[in-house]
C-alpha cells in the first residue's frame, strides 16, 4: 500500500491510485462512501451511508463490518491514532474500536 491514495466515492466503490494517479484498484461496496477512509498497516477502514464500519484489504475483500443501528450513517471523517479506530455515527455516537487480542 506504499504510495498509494485510497477513496471512497457516492457510487460505492472503493478506489486506490498509484503515485502516477493511475487506478491500481476499484472494489464495490455498495452504498455511498462519503466518511473518507482511514489506512492501517494491513488494511483500510471505511464508513458508508449504511451505517456500516468496514475494514477491508483495499483490493477485494471485506474482513470485519460494525453496525452502528438502524437509520445511522457515517459521514464524518475517521481517525486511526493510538492503535484504535475514532468514529462517529448521524445518532449522535462516538464510538473507539480497537482490534481484537
């Protein structure tokens, strides 16, 4: 994932861009992706309009999906910082994940 740029889109896909610009990846999430994303060591985190938190590989698959509730949606920015995950959710919630031991 060295020197790549990675964003979601309103057509639901994840999209990753080489150094030249050039499309490396496009993987379909579904719904519209407008909270930015968030870059791990080994993968790339990602709100939707869902509701849905995902962290996927960039490329392909889905690894992990939180639920933040019926009606949510994340549409802010995201931070990874301190080995956790910042988010919040249109209910009102700031919710910190941090992986599993």
């Amino acid at each position: 994932r060295e020197g790549r740029l990675c964003f979601g889109a309103d057509d639901g896909m994840l999209y990753s861009l080489n150094r030249e610009l050039r499309l490396v990846s496009r993987m379909a999430v579904g719904p519209q992706l407008r909270s930015g994303v968030a870059l791990l060591e080994d993968g790339v985190v990602l709100g939707a309009d869902d509701g849905v938190l995902r962290v996927t590989d960039g490329e392909r698959e889905t690894r992990f999906q939180y639920e933040t509730g019926t009606g949510a949606r994340i549409s802010a920015g995201l931070c990874a910082a301190l080995g956790a995950v910042f988010f919040a959710s249109t209910a009102g919630t700031l919710y910190a994940m941090e992986p599993a031991e």
